[in-house]
C-alpha cells in the first residue's frame, strides 16, 4: 500500500488524492506536517526510488526561503540534509508517495498514471 505524505492544505496534494482514490489506489494519508517520514525512511525512499536527494526539498515553500538553503544545501553532508528534512515535513517536497519500492514527488498526472496504476 502507498503511503501518501501531504499537506491537507496544499492543493497538489488535494488533486494527488482525489486521482488515487478516482483510480482505486489503495492509500495511507499521512500529515506529512504532523509525521514527516524520519531520516532513515528518507534515505530508503531515495535508494529504492533513484530519486535524487536534492529533488526532496520544496524549494519553493517559505521553510525553505526562511532558512537560506539554495546556500547552505551544498554544504551540507547527505545525512545533514536526511535530518533536516525529516524535523519538518514542511521542507519536503510534497506529495510524496511512497509504496515500498517506488516514489513519487509532486503531482503531474502522466506521472501518477505511469507509477500508480
């Protein structure tokens, strides 16, 4: 079963939700705001997915602005950066969907179709 980190505010994540449940994807919804994934789940979705570290952090979001990290990201070891993200789901790039041996960040649909069904 996928686990699906979202923001319920967020309206990516709300348009990720209604194509999994129109699709009849079975889905666990997580408040990635309340439970962001630890480190070590991070660092597994990474390896499992190919997903490159960087691609995790929302870039765009104020967190992100906030705390300089265009600067200080490239400073940072691998394991830095797994801890950062993991003490505030908010710096994650979101949806993440997750299903144990694939993943997915963001919504497209073309993306979601070609994973998920």
């Amino acid at each position: 079963m996928i686990q699906y980190y979202a923001y319920p505010k967020c309206s990516t994540c709300q348009k990720g939700k209604k194509w999994l449940e129109a699709n009849n994807v079975e889905f666990e919804y997580i408040d990635i705001a309340q439970n962001p994934p630890s480190a070590t789940q991070l660092k597994e979705i990474l390896e499992t997915s190919g997903i490159e570290l960087k691609k995790f952090f929302n870039t765009s979001g104020k967190k992100y602005r906030e705390l300089e990290l265009k600067e200080k990201l490239p400073e940072m070891s691998a394991a830095e950066q797994y801890e950062l993200l993991a003490s505030d789901g908010m710096l994650i790039k979101r949806p993440l969907a997750w299903d144990g041996s694939q993943a997915t960040l963001g919504f497209k649909e073309e993306t979601y179709t070609n994973t998920w069904s």
